[in-house]
C-alpha cells in the first residue's frame, strides 16, 4: 500500500491494465492531421506510476499530442548498467465495421482481451505497468536500475517517439546499456520427432532494414486521345511490376540459421537451403512461416501508386512508394539490384531509412531470459529469431544500447499470431498475459 493505494498482485490486475490501454484510441496514421495523438493514454499511464510512488516525466515531441512517458526505478548496483524497458502506445488505424467486437472496446470475452494494439503493442505496455506498480509497492530493489518507457509514433517511425527522445533527450537514457521490447519472447509450439509437442519461445536477436522508397517517373504531358510513346503513368508501372515480381538472393543470417536449426533438432525437419522446395520446408512452421520465409530474403512490396488529375490528360509525372525491408549487411547490394530493376528513366529516394539491427544470442541478459521462462514453464526453450518488421530497437542501438525482442507469451498451438498484427479481430490470450507478467517478473527480479 502506497498512501491510500492498494496495488493487487501484478497478475490480477494487468488483463484490466491492457483492456484499459486498448480504450484509449491511439492510431497513428502516420500524418499529424489525422493522427489522435498518444497525449490521454501516456498521461494515464503516468498516473498510474505516479500513484505508487514514481517520479514520471511526461514528454511531448514538437507535436502536440504526442505523448512519451519515463520512469526509473534504481536497482541494488547503481554501477551495472541499466535495463530498459520500452513500449509503443500508439497502434495502426482499425475500421470497426470489420471487426467482431468494436476495436477499442478492450471487451473481455471467451478468454481473450480484444481490440487493436492487443499484442502491438498494449499487452507489453499492461504488463510493464503492472510489474513496475508491484515492484514499487512491495518494496522490491532490483538487481539494477530499471528504465519504464512508454513511447509515441513507433508505428510511423519514431519520429514523435523513440526518434527524437534519443534526438533531444538522450538523458534519459543515461546508464542504459540493454533493452527489452517488441517482438519476441511468444511461443511457438511444434511437434517433437520422437512424440508430443515442445513450446519453443522465439527471442528477436535481429531485424530487418525499415527503407520505404519513392520511385518517379518523368514523361511528355498530353492529350490522352493520341499516340504517346513517353507516358509517366506506363513507366513507373512497368518498374513496379518488375520489382514487385523480383525474387531477391537467399540470404541465410546467423539468427535465422540458430533458428532453423533449433526447429530442425526439435522436429527432425530438413531446411536444406539449396534444396527446390525451401518454401514448402518453412511452410511447415505454420502461421510463423510467414514472419521466417520473409527473412530469408530481401524484400520490396509495392503499396501506393500516385499518377494524374483527369482521365483524358496523360501526367508528366507519376510516382509509386515501395515498402523495402533489407537483411542486414545486404543494403548497398539491394540498392544497386533495385537500380538494375526499375532502369536509368525512374528516379528513386528513400522516404524512411531505418537501418537494420543485429546482436548475439548470448550473455547474462539472455541467461535471465532464459531462466525466467524456465521457472514459469519448465518445457520452454529459448531460440533467437529475425523479426522480419523494425521496431524502436533501431533508434536506442544508436546510443550503444544492446536490444532483444522479448514480450514473453505462452500461446494456444493455434492461434495464428502473425496474422494478428495490424490484422481484423486483434486479440491476446488474458492466460497470455497473466503468463508474461509472472515471466517479466521473474526476469526483471534477475536480470
């Protein structure tokens, strides 16, 4: 008890915590005009770590709104380096008239806490609430400082978030050495070679490039009824269909190797990447295939055409944007193969460059996340993934901070959780989160 604030144990109260998060409309469209803004949200989370007992600073960027939450609670060995902890409050946009229950109802129902940001990322954000809130109420000194953040924009790039508090205020990242956050720590349950199952829980080590690309092409304005031989809208659509259609190099990185590999020991599946059946190999993950064939390769996915203002004037210009997501190491390469695709006539810039991002599967930080997840579930086994996305990661590594993906999740064998991401019907486990919150406990008491 803190005052006259009474904080349950932090499994009972963090399926509220998230259900409460998820009621705050957050989407970020990526355009200030339109986006709510994080502002409501992040100052209640600052309420509910200030009611317990901390200090928490409420930032905004140059944007109204945009709101950032800080909180740190000093640890037992004030010269180890500090841990952060760090979750994006802000979610994708959602049309309710798709969806079963209304997406920012944050309905409990059938075992399940629904709305958007349920697993992107608001179940972490619950979680850390409720574990700090009980950290601070019992009394309990971790065995370093603790770094609480709760950010904006992540899902337009940081700008307003992790962006530019490592910009202006890298303060308050003094003593941060590690880092937690999206997306690892989930379950993923395959069947073992000689009989059963084994829950193999995946730790991001590394992800892919974030580069969204601006291609332009240039011709002759003119009347459309006649003959035309250097037509804008023809050409930037020529080389989109080119490189929509491309198939880029197998590129095998370390964490994806240490994961087939794992997967292959447990199951007894052959990943033979030379073989002429890879895909079908991959495919026999499941629903996470989607996430590991993606990171075998460099990718570039058409997704806005922009072209003309009246059906019977052909444009001097036209443009496409192209989501690119690049294995580290491999950017200068996949330029000069892009360049070689879309030709010398289209001109190319990038709208968003966020670099990729790689570390080891090893040290202390990974022995703690190993042995919480052992203590909560003794059939678990730790392997280290490529996230085939970007997350804030890419921001904090550039002030030396070492990252892992870790939002501990215990999932049904079924539940097709990739699909769940920025997907209809978003949705985690209430057991889920009850079982992360005794994990990231665990883990935070060792770490």
């Amino acid at each position: 008890m803190v005052g006259k604030v009474t904080v349950t144990e932090p499994v009972d109260e963090v399926v509220d915590l998230v259900s409460a998060l998820i009621r705050f409309d957050t989407s970020n469209t990526g355009e200030l005009d339109t986006t709510r803004g994080e502002a409501d949200c992040a100052r209640w989370v600052a309420e509910q770590l200030s009611e317990v007992g901390y200090d928490a600073e409420y930032l905004e960027s140059g944007a109204p709104g945009r709101g950032n939450v800080f909180a740190r609670l000093p640890g037992a060995d004030r010269s180890r380096g500090a841990l952060l902890i760090h979750g994006h409050l802000d979610v994708v946009p959602a049309e309710p008239a798709d969806w079963s229950v209304h997406p920012f109802s944050g309905a409990v129902e059938d075992g399940y806490v629904w709305g958007r940001g349920a697993i992107d990322m608001k179940d972490m954000c619950g979680m850390m609430i409720a574990v700090a809130r009980h950290f601070k109420c019992a009394g309990i000194v971790p065995p370093r400082d603790l770094v609480f953040a709760f950010v904006a924009d992540e899902e337009a790039g940081g700008k307003y978030g992790a962006r530019w508090l490592v910009d202006n205020r890298p303060d308050l990242f003094d003593g941060v050495t590690e880092a937690i956050g999206e997306v690892g720590g989930f379950s993923l349950t395959v069947p073992r070679k000689d009989g059963g199952e084994r829950r193999l829980y995946l730790i991001e080590t590394a992800e892919k490039g974030m580069l969204w690309m601006r291609l332009k092409a240039r011709g002759r304005a003119g009347h459309g009824s006649m003959i035309h031989d250097d037509n804008a809208v023809t050409a930037i659509a020529e080389a989109v269909g080119r490189l929509g259609r491309h198939q880029f190099p197998l590129v095998v990185h370390p964490a994806v190797d240490e994961f087939l590999t794992a997967v292959a020991e447990e199951t007894g599946y052959t990943f033979d990447l030379d073989g002429p059946d890879l895909d079908g190999a991959i495919a026999k993950l499941g629903p996470i295939a989607r996430i590991v064939g993606a990171t075998l390769r460099d990718t570039a996915n058409p997704t806005m055409l922009t072209a003309g203002y009246k059906a019977n004037v052909i444009p001097a210009t036209a443009e496409a944007v192209i989501d690119c997501r690049v294995v580290p190491g491999r950017q200068a390469a996949f330029e000069r193969e892009v360049d070689e695709i879309i030709g010398p006539d289209i001109t190319r810039e990038w709208i968003t460059e966020l670099p990729s991002y790689e570390t080891e599967f090893d040290g202390d930080l990974v022995e703690a996340m190993n042995g919480a997840l052992l203590a909560t579930d003794p059939e678990a086994r730790t392997v280290p993934y490529m996230l085939s996305a970007g997350t804030d990661a890419k921001h904090f590594a550039r002030l030396g901070i070492r990252c892992f993906g870790f939002i501990p999740l215990r999932l049904p064998p079924e539940l097709d959780f990739a699909a769940l991401f920025h997907g209809v019907d978003e949705r985690v486990p209430a057991e889920a989160l009850q079982f992360g919150t005794r994990v990231l406990e665990h883990f935070l008491r060792n770490c």
